[in-house]
C-alpha cells in the first residue's frame, strides 16, 4: 500500500478540510487513506491547524479521546466580505436587469453556483456560532444560496413547497399572508424533511414585506423547532417594518428608479464591521 | 504586508483550487493574495500540481503567457465512485422510504448537501471532458444537484420552471409529455439565463420514461443550444425504452416491492469501469 510523505499529507488535508467545512473527520479516517498511525496523523494535522490560522482561514478544532477527530471551521474576514458585497452590487445593479413594472431580474444570479458559493460562505461564517442543524427554505429561487450554505454548514436544507407533491408523504400546511401583496398563500412541508426540536437557519433570496420569512417561522412552530437566525440575500429599504424583527441581510436595495435606468443596492453595513 | 513562507502558500493553495475546481486563477491574483512574484508562485504551483498528482486528485494546468495561470481539474477514481454509489444505495433502499401507492420518499437526500456534493462530484468527473458551459433542470428537486454539478465544473445552471414568472422577464414555453402519464405539460425558460449556441448538460434526479430530459433536450433546440450530456441520478429499469437515447444514470432502480418493504436498487456498473 502507497505511503505518503508529509508535505503531500498536510497538502491532503488542506483540500479534505477545504471540501467538506464543519464535518468532523475522525483520525482513524485519516490513517486509512493515508495508511499511516494515529500519531502521525495528530502531528500533521497541528501542522494544518497552525497554517489555517496563519492564514487566516478560520480554525481547526480537535476531538480528543477515542472518537477523535478534526474540523475545519472556516471563518471570513471583513476584508474578503467586502470585496464579495462590492462585487454583489456591482452585479446586481446592472440597469440591463430593470424588467417593465419594477421588477429586477435575478435569476440568472442566483442560479450561478461560483456566485451564490461567496454568498453561503458569508452567510455560513455569520451563522455558525449559533449552530444550526438544519436549514429551511421554500421554493424556488431560495434553494440554492441554501444548499450551497448547508454546504458550508454541513448540514441538510428542507425546502418547503408552494403545492403538496404525492413523493412527499405527510405534510403540514400552513397558511400565509404576503407581507407586499397582502394575499394568502399556501405553503407544505414534509413530516419527514424536519427532525422535531431542530435548530433551524431560514434562508430566503428577497425580503420585500417579510411575509414569507413570517410563514416559514411560523411553519417552524409546527414541528417544535427553535428558529436560531433569519438570513436574506435582498432587503428592500420599503416597507421599513418588515412582519419579522430579527433577520441577517446581506445588501439592501434602496430603490428602482424604472425611467432613468438606476438600480440603488449597498452592502450591509452591519457585516462590515 | 504579510510575507507567507512556501509549505504556507502551498497549503493555501490546495485550499483555493479544492473550494473552486475547474476555474482559472491568475497567477496574478495569486501574486497580490501571497505578497509574492509570479516566479515564486509558478514554483508553487509546480509543486502544488505534483501533490495533486501524487494523491491522485486529477491534475492541475497550467496556462502559459501573459494572463498566466492555473486551474485544479478533479478526477474521481473508481474505487471513489464505488464507496459512494454503494453508500447511496444504502440509504436509497432502507424500506422506510416507501410511500402510498409504491412512491419512494427521496426528498431529504436529494436536499442533503453533504450527499448531493458527492453525487455531483461523480457526475462533474464523468463530464468535464465535454466541457459543457451550462447546466439545464427543470424545478424543484433536481436543482441542488444541478448547482453543485454547477459549482465543480464551474459553469452556470439554468432552471426551467413549470409555471412563467413575471421575474423572469422574457421566456421561451414549450409542452411536452410526461413519458411515464402521457400528461401534456407546460415548461418555461427564461431568454435570459441561457446564452445562445451554449454546450448544455440536462441534469436531473429521476428519470421513468424520460418525458421530462426530452422536454428539456427540445428546449435546447430553441436557444440554439447543443446538448452534449444528460446526467440523471436515479433511472427506473422500466420501461426500459426511454424517450431519450443517450443519458448517464448513477443509479438504477429494479424493482419497488411494497408488501414485503423492498427497494431494489444498484449502482450504473458502466461508472465501475
């Protein structure tokens, strides 16, 4: 069986750890691919653990004991999220995305994976002390900055559907008001998609009026899950009274301004300090 | 500024290119992360692309010239591809999944990035030599495995709809039959989100009759796209003529026995080779 030297070790490391953040690898793991003892793997992973926070990159926490392991947990600088904002509202801004009536096309933003990685990244390094263990959300557009931050989280998404689906099983349904249109809306989701008494990160593209965060709280009741955070990608400035009081979001559009052909978006300030 | 010594800018290295493979960074740009010249960095990521050869990783390239730089191409081997399928077949077939009426609840897989990650890595291994610009779906379940697809081989992913959106401006409708109900539906694409004479690859979780890729292959006829793949993650043994001829299936599944709570289902044995 091959043996490894330790620089292509730790360089394995690094990528393992890069690959799957917040998952606790075990030792044994690491003697097994890399076919070497449990005491040379410790040595190479305090090598990695010191070069992550060289690096800035965030830290690698060790299990002791029997069970031993490691996880990298990475976490962001103001720096980095400041460029990745920047870059955000550059992008969104564009007045090429102006649709007729106000709207703003997004889409193609939010269904771009290198893109929506940067976005989860901020999202995940703002929420994991709080250590959720599930993320929801409600289709469609939210899906996936809430797969790419359960991703970086390591922990699975629920998405919760606007019709019930025979695949699905048991469901429960809720009713809600949208917060801008005021109308009622249905919303399911599966018995099975949710453990009870779960910590869950709601995640959610735009937040206009805030009535759908609201549903998706209020669905969370259902289930006897605790609610730890709130995140958005977009908040718009109106209505200033959102129907949810706590909430991370990560740029705000002030405002769309149709006949001159100007998007108005920021970064939040909050992040940046 | 911060001055990195080379086994620090090497492991940082295998960081960068692992969270984003099949990119192209400049050597510049390492340059101003590193504080370094772009002759240190060419001999790191000379180093950096034996270590990923080494390991077995795939294999680093490197563009020459004036924009100069490097980009990290995975390459899943056999045995990898193995551990996984067997692994997924293990937890397809616990009999628990089956629902009323002989479907099969798969939804919290389909939504589990840890398990999606790995899928997709398969699926982005067996595609990358026929570099696909874009990735199609079609709402709502096969979206997670159509960004992550997205996100290891760098390329966007474009959603059809079942329904037109007043936020996807412009879009192009198609009906379709369902191969497996004889149903007529409809589907939607955005203009925007699919550039002309793209080199699409249709991803998707399930595939019965394969009503739904040859809906998806006929809409590629209306942007002028080439459909160079067709990646589902699970195939049914029947019926065993499909409305489309070439796809890549990782899974196959034989046999739904509800009385005695049996799924039968195996690996594709054409990736095992």
């Amino acid at each position: 069986m091959k043996k490894y030297k330790r620089n292509q070790r730790v360089g394995a490391l690094m990528k393992i750890f890069a690959e799957r953040p917040n998952y606790v690898f075990s030792y044994n793991y690491f003697s097994e691919i890399f076919n070497a003892a449990k005491s040379t793997i410790s040595e190479d992973v305090a090598i990695v653990r010191e070069l992550v926070e060289e690096l800035d990159y965030g830290k690698v926490e060790t299990i002791s004991g029997a069970s031993g392991g490691a996880v990298f947990v990475p976490v962001m600088g103001v720096r980095e999220k400041n460029d990745i904002l920047n870059e955000l509202c550059n992008l969104f801004s564009n007045k090429n995305r102006i649709l007729p009536g106000g709207f703003i096309y997004f889409t193609d933003i939010f269904n771009n994976p290198g893109i929506v990685t940067n976005i989860a990244r901020i999202i995940a390094s703002e929420f994991t002390d709080k250590k959720p263990d599930c993320i929801v959300t409600v289709e469609t557009k939210g899906i996936p900055v809430s797969i790419l931050t359960g991703q970086k989280l390591n922990v699975p998404v629920a998405v919760i559907r606007r019709n019930n689906k025979v695949t699905e099983g048991a469901t429960v349904s809720i009713n809600y008001v949208s917060g801008s249109s005021n109308n009622i809306q249905t919303m399911s989701l599966s018995r099975r998609s949710l453990k009870e008494n779960s910590r869950v990160l709601i995640v959610d593209d735009f937040m206009k009026g805030g009535g759908t965060c609201k549903g998706m709280a209020d669905m969370m009741r259902e289930f006897n899950a605790e609610v730890v955070g709130t995140a958005v990608v977009i908040e718009t400035r109106e209505p200033g009274k959102k129907l949810v009081d706590e909430y991370l979001s990560l740029l705000l559009l002030n405002n769309i301004n149709e006949k001159d052909g100007i998007i108005d978006i920021q970064p939040n300030n909050k992040l940046l300090k």
